[in-house]
C-alpha cells in the first residue's frame, strides 16, 4: 500500500516529497491550474459551500471523503492505484515481458500524445458546463454537477503528473497547454470534436455524463491495459471515480423520462410539453446528438495508429484479460464497410479494428441504459421507445464521416437528409424551448417541473438537504 500524504500542498500517494525537483514543477503548475478553475471553472458559485467527496486514498473501502467545500479549496490529489506484483504487459508483440516503469524512448511521442489527448478532455468539459450551475433544477443537481467537475479537475492533475514525471520539458509545455486550449473557441479548440461542442442545458449534461463520460470509461479501461504501468494505475483509479459520472448521466435522463410520462398523464392530450416537460421525442433528439458524437471519439473504424498502439502494448482493449487471444495477429473483425458507394459487411485484421471492437462495447453498454430507460417507459404504459441510432448516421470522423446517413442506417442524397435533418437531431426551435425551461431551483428539497426527483440523495442523505448553501 503505498504512503499517502494529504497534508503536503498537492495531496498524494506518489512520494512527491521524495522528488524535489519535480514537486517544485507541479507547485508551479498549481496556481496556475487554480486561476484556470477561477476563471473556467464553474460560473457563479465558486465561494459557495458545496457537499462534495474528495479522493484520500485509493482503497476500495473508503476512498473518500464527504464534506463541505469551495471549490477553488478541493484537495486536487495525485493517486494512483496500488502496483500490482509481477505485472508484465498483458498484449501486442511485447506479451509478457516486463511492463515499463519509465517510457520507452521509441513510444515517447506516441504515449505523450494519448496522454495529451485525455488530459485535454477533462478541462474541457469543465468549461463547457461552465454555465449549467446558474440553471440547475436542484440543489442536488447542482451539486452533482460540481462534483463531476472538480473530478473531471483531478482528472487533469492525473495526466498532468504523468507528464511532469515521465517527459522533461515537453511534458511541461503540454501541461501548460492544456490550460491554454479552451472548449469551442476556434483559434485554440480542444483536441477531439465533441469536447467543443455546448452544453448549454441539463438535458445535454445529461447525455453528455451518459454518453461521452461512457467513451471516458471505455478508453480508461483500454489505456487501464496499458504496458506503461504509471498510466495503467493512474486510469485504473480515475474508473472509481468516473462510475458517479455516468451514474448522473444515465439516471439524469431517467428522470426526466419519469417525469415527461407523468405529464403526459396529467394533460388532457397526453402532451408533455403542454405541462412544461420535454417531449420523448426532444429527448430522442439530443440522445442521437451525444451518442453520435461519443461514437466519433473512437476514432477511425479501420486504423492503423489503433494498430501500433495495441501491437507496442500502449493501449489495450477494455478488459484484455476476458479476451482469449492477445496478440490479435491472426484474427478478422467483422464490421460494416463503404464499398462503391454502398454498405457492404466485411472482414478487417483485428489489429486496425481495435477502435470498432472498442466502439462496439461501448454501444452495448449504451444499450442497456436505453433498455433501462425504455423499460421506465413500458411501467408507465407509454408506447414511446428510444433506440440508439445506427453508428452511421450523424458522424464526423472515420468512414462515414459527413456522409448523409438516416438514424437506421440507410444512406440518403443530401437533400433528403437536410429535409429530415431537423426531426433527428435538436433544431434551433428545441434548443430554445429546452433552454426556456432552464430555470434555477435552488430551494432545499424543490425540483424544476421539467425533471423527477431522484430515487435518494447521496450517501444515505435525503435529497431535501442542502448540498449546496447559497
Ligand atoms: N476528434 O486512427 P484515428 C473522457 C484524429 S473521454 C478529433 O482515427 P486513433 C472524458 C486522430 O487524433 C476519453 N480528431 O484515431 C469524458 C488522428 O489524428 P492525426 C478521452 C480525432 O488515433 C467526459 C486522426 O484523427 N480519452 O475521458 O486511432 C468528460 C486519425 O486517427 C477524433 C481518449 O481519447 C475526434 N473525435 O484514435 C471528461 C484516449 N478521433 O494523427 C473526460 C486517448 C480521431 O491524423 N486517445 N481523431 O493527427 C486515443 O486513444 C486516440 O487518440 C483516439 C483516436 C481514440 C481519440
């Protein structure tokens, strides 16, 4: 079990204090993160007192701690999961030799960049939901919401870590640059496409902590594999941490759809938005929205970097070790391909399928949110279902990218897809009625009209209490 040390200034379980040098480096980079969150960070609450859980160790029991807290005071910690004895590298060309403790010169560039690539997500979604705060439905949402970002915060102190540890003076610069890009601006954008996309209502925080923090946990678990052991321990803690995330997302939606049936019930036409909810079919809209841009953060279907990662054991699939074979030398992939202008089944080497098999988990996943919220519609004997769309429609990266796919999957001529294209994903019209709902609740115990309460409040509160004191 490794020391932990939650009095020093950044609060570990990585031995700070025994490298000097580098503890100097990230006690520079602090202030600087700090004036990120301020300025970034959660817009109009920074001084309030929030009932948050911060991470104090890594021991499946009691890994954290509840309190009050503002937020720009959130011990950001640095923990990584305990080693594991006698780990060798569990894929690719180098199974089972000895995992790397330091980066290997000749995966320098390739490792710095994955870790750059997660690392930016997490601020990113800071800043885009840096408004929702001023429009939150509940005390209780509200603070879900701030305990999703500080954790998205130490989320950035993980890949920050790994770069001042393992790469010099690049790794610094791109610590530094990760506090320069910013979510949606077009001269300094994040990294990947959905992480500058808005979020400006709950509905899509929702989805996004359904959908895309679902892609985090999937690409978690693959970099979780990884030969780089700082990594793997790293992602290996950050998965504890993400489970809250997407349970606000799945249940968030749920709730809505709870509600939206009820006033279905109420009004005499079975219309919800007639009682101020949003319609099953606006919720469709944005659940095709998020989904489809989660799916985009897989990468290309066929990909050769997907390849050299898994072939260098950087970069795994999620769980490796159910997997039967682990070099994936031999094997094929079935997946849907565009030959000649048409959708064709067909057989990829394992190897460049590594971000559709990926992909593919990640859709089941996704599944069984729907079914669970279809199955909410069923107990309310409402005939609505939703359906994830087809991993065609709407995408922006890879072999369909920009091409005019319908939700199931068949492909259009462009006109007919931009005369349908205002019934599949939210219109100008929805996003202003959705936002003309957003109206802040922020007394103990009361709830928007649009939303239903929560089953219980966290950790064994009631959801009356004030997690938040305004
Ligand atoms: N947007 O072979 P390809 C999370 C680029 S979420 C823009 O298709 P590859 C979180 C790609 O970089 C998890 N560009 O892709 C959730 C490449 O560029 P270059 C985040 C994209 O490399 C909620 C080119 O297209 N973690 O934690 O196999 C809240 C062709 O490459 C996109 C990770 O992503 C895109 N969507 O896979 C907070 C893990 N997709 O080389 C946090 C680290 C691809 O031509 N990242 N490109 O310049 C990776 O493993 C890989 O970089 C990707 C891409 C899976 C993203």
């Amino acid at each position: 079990m490794s020391n932990i040390d939650l009095e020093a200034k950044i609060p570990n379980n990585v031995s700070l204090g025994s490298d000097k040098k580098l503890q100097r480096a990230l006690e520079e980079w602090q202030p600087n993160y700090i004036a990120w969150w301020k300025d970034m960070g959660p817009a109009g609450f920074q001084e309030k007192d929030v009932w948050l859980r911060t991470a104090i160790s890594v021991d499946a029991e009691g890994w954290a701690n509840f309190d009050y807290v503002q937020m720009p005071d959130y011990r950001w910690g640095i923990f990584l999961a305990d080693p594991i004895a006698n780990r060798t590298i569990g894929f690719g060309d180098n199974i089972g030799q000895p995992i790397w403790d330091v980066v290997p010169g000749e995966h320098r560039n390739t490792l710095r960049r994955l870790i750059v690539t997660q690392g930016d997500t997490e601020p990113a979604s800071v800043e885009q939901q840096r408004l929702l705060g001023l429009t939150a439905p509940s005390l209780y949402d509200l603070r879900n919401l701030f305990q999703v970002n500080v954790e998205e915060g130490r989320h950035l102190w993980a890949m920050v870590y790994l770069l001042h540890s393992y790469f010099g003076r690049d790794g610094r610069e791109e610590a530094e640059e990760l506090l320069q890009r910013r979510s949606g601006n077009a001269d300094k954008p994040r990294i990947l496409g959905a992480f500058n996309a808005p979020i400006d209502n709950w509905l899509d925080f929702f989805m996004f902590t359904m959908f895309t923090d679902r892609d985090g946990k999937y690409q978690l678990l693959a970099l979780a594999e990884s030969g780089f052991d700082p990594l793997s321990r790293t992602t290996r803690f950050m998965l504890t941490e993400e489970a809250h995330h997407m349970f606000v997302g799945e249940t968030g939606v749920e709730r809505v759809v709870a509600r939206t049936a009820e006033l279905m019930k109420l009004d005499p036409n079975g219309d919800a938005r007639a009682q101020g909810g949003i319609p099953l079919e606006m919720v469709q809209k944005h659940l095709n929205l998020w989904y489809t841009l989660s799916l985009d953060l897989f990468g290309s279907e066929v990909s050769s970097n997907a390849a050299s990662y898994f072939a260098a054991g950087l970069k795994g699939r999620a769980k490796e070790s159910t997997y039967e074979d682990h070099k994936a030398l031999d094997g094929t992939y079935r997946m849907s391909l565009l030959k000649d202008g048409a959708v064709t089944e067909d057989d990829v080497p394992l190897r460049n399928a590594m971000n559709e098999v990926l992909r593919d988990e990640y859709a089941d996943d996704c599944q069984r949110g729907v079914d669970r919220w279809n199955k909410r519609l069923a107990e309310s004997e409402i005939a609505f279902r939703f359906a994830l769309p087809s991993k065609r429609f709407h995408r922006h990266i890879g072999l369909y990218a920009n091409m005019p796919f319908s939700p199931d999957g068949r492909l259009l001529s462009q006109g007919e897809y931009d005369k349908h294209k205002d019934q599949w994903i939210p219109n100008e019209a929805d996003r202003a009625y959705v936002r003309s709902l957003m109206q802040p609740v922020t007394e103990p115990g009361k709830i928007a009209n649009w939303l239903g309460k929560p089953k219980s409040g966290i950790k064994g509160l009631p959801f009356e209490y004030e997690y938040v004191r305004l």
